[in-house]
C-alpha cells in the first residue's frame, strides 16, 4: 500500500467516526433534557422512590429515624444511596461505559472486558466520596449541608450549594458530550491513550462529586450524622458506600446487559463507529442539560426571579 493509499485510508477511518448529524443530535438530546426537567418531581423521587426502597432495605422508616451507631450508619448510607440509584449522571455513566463492552463471545470474555470499567469508575467515585467524607466529618457542623433551616424567599444555603456544584458538573457533562461529538477538543484524548479506563474513572470522581451538592434529605440526615461523630474514618467509610448503593442497580443492569447482548451490540457499534460518538455524546448531553437546567435554572425560579415551565403532577 502507498503511502497515499495509508493517508487515505487513515482519515477515512478519522471521519467516519464523526456522526453526519451532529447538529440533529445535539437538539434532540438538548431537548430530552430540557422535557425532563420539566416533568421532573422531586417529591415522587425522593419520598416515593427513595424513602420506601431505603425503609424496604432497612426494614423500617427511614425518614429521621436516629442513626444508632457506625454499623447503622454504614447500613443506612448504603440503604439511602440505593434510593437515590436514579440520577442523571448515573445515566450518563451508563453511557460512557457502553460502548466500551467487548465483543468477545464468552461470557467469561464478555465480563472480564466489562468489569475494569466499572471498577474504575468505582475507584474514581470512591477517592472523591472518601475525601468529602472526611471534610463532613472535620468540619461538616460548619457547613450549608448541616443545616436544617427553611427559607421563605430566596434559597437555603444548601441550595445555593447544589447550584454551583451541580451547575459545573452539568457544563463538565455537557462539554464532554460536544467532545465525544468531535465539535471541541477532547480534554481527555491523551491521557486516554496511555490509560484506557481513564474516562470511566472520571465518570467516577462526576459520581462521587454529586455527594458535594446532593440535597437529598437521607442524604443529608446521613451528612449531619458523620458531622456530628467528628469521626473520619466513619465519614470516609460511610460516603463510599453511600456513592456504591448509588450505583450498583445500573452496575448490574450495565453487566446483564453485557452478558445478554455485549457481543452483537458492539459489533453493531463497531460497524458503524460514529455509533459510539453519538451514544456517548447524547448520553452526556441530556445529563448535563437537565443537571444544568434543573439545579441552576429551574431551581432559581422558586426565588420568583424567573419563570420556568413545569408540570406538577405529584
């Protein structure tokens, strides 16, 4: 083959991972985002959802029931993050995964090309999930999470919180969506070439940074809990395991999946590897449309400062 011959052939294969209708993708998935921030009930995921698996797992009411020790701790941070499986950035990590399942037809082959993602991104989530756990515990009595105050106008610090960690986490996601794209420059193609799984432990260190603003109320009870022990280790411990309950219903689905159909589907993708792109990017668009929109736009209309559309069927 010539040297042309390899040219050729070298940016044919650039291109056509390129998806032909970037643009068409980028208003469906900014438009899903938007549709979900609009029907979206927080009083249905967090009471009806979260509080009843939490109280099924635990096997009482969970809803400011005393955390009587560590162990309990740990069973109810667990407990609490099952409850809270369903977020926008587990979808989202769901999707950076996907495309990353082998081909092999084994399914020995198939779940061993499939677990060092997730384990990765395990470890990513537990670095930034035990880090935070330690702060709640050294200085958590100081800090917007503990408090259990109500605010007429405006927003409790909490929520003022939850803006600036969700609102950056949302534009981190909506710029790793344009990336996987092709329309801006991928800050992770380097580093990814020299370590394979280095994007599932981002997806990770994403997850366990939604500890950092979560208002969920279990959340929260767990928050002052370990603020109030001033114990480390328990902070630490307890937040890994809040981050691991929070992800382990679309771990398990992300391996049925592998197992079921992880072969043919990443031969269809890899038919077509545009396929991928456009997977990954939608996937990190409609999680950071609805992150960004629902925390920092549709959060601020409760002040009365801007009207949102929403549909209030709960």
């Amino acid at each position: 083959m010539t040297n042309l011959d390899t040219g050729v052939a070298e940016t044919s294969t650039r291109h056509s991972s390129v998806p032909a209708r970037r643009g068409l993708v980028i208003a469906l998935s900014t438009l899903a985002g938007f549709a979900l921030t609009v029907v979206w009930s927080a009083p249905f995921v967090d009471r009806v959802i979260g509080d009843s698996v939490t109280g099924a797992i635990l096997g009482h009411e969970s809803t400011d029931a005393p955390i009587a020790g560590v162990l309990s701790g740990i069973a109810f941070a667990f407990a609490s993050g099952v409850g809270g499986t369903f977020t926008a950035c587990n979808i989202a990590a769901l999707g950076a995964v996907a495309p990353l399942m082998g081909e092999r037809r084994s399914l020995r082959g198939r779940l061993g090309q499939a677990l060092p993602p997730l384990g990765w991104l395990v470890a990513g989530m537990a670095v930034v999930s035990a880090a935070y756990g330690v702060i709640a515990a050294l200085f958590g009595t100081h800090m917007p999470q503990y408090s259990t105050a109500t605010v007429s106008t405006g927003l409790a610090p909490r929520l003022v919180q939850s803006m600036v960690v969700f609102g950056v986490i949302g534009l981190a996601l909506c710029y790793l969506g344009l990336a996987a794209l092709k329309l801006v420059r991928d800050p992770m193609e380097r580093l990814s070439r020299r370590f394979p799984h280095a994007r599932s432990a981002l997806m990770g260190v994403l997850i366990g940074a939604f500890l950092v603003g979560r208002p969920f109320g279990l959340y929260r009870q767990l928050f002052r809990d370990v603020a109030d022990s001033h114990n480390p280790l328990y902070g630490a411990f307890s937040f890994v395991m809040q981050s691991l309950g929070n992800i382990i219903v679309l771990a398990v689905l992300f391996l049925l999946l592998t197992v079921a159909a992880g072969g043919r589907l990443q031969r269809w993708i890899a038919a077509r590897p545009s396929r991928a792109a456009v997977i990954t990017g939608s996937a990190f668009l409609v999680a950071g449309v609805f992150t960004f929109l629902y925390w920092d736009v549709r959060l601020l209309a409760r002040t009365g400062v801007i009207w949102y559309p929403i549909i209030t069927w709960y």
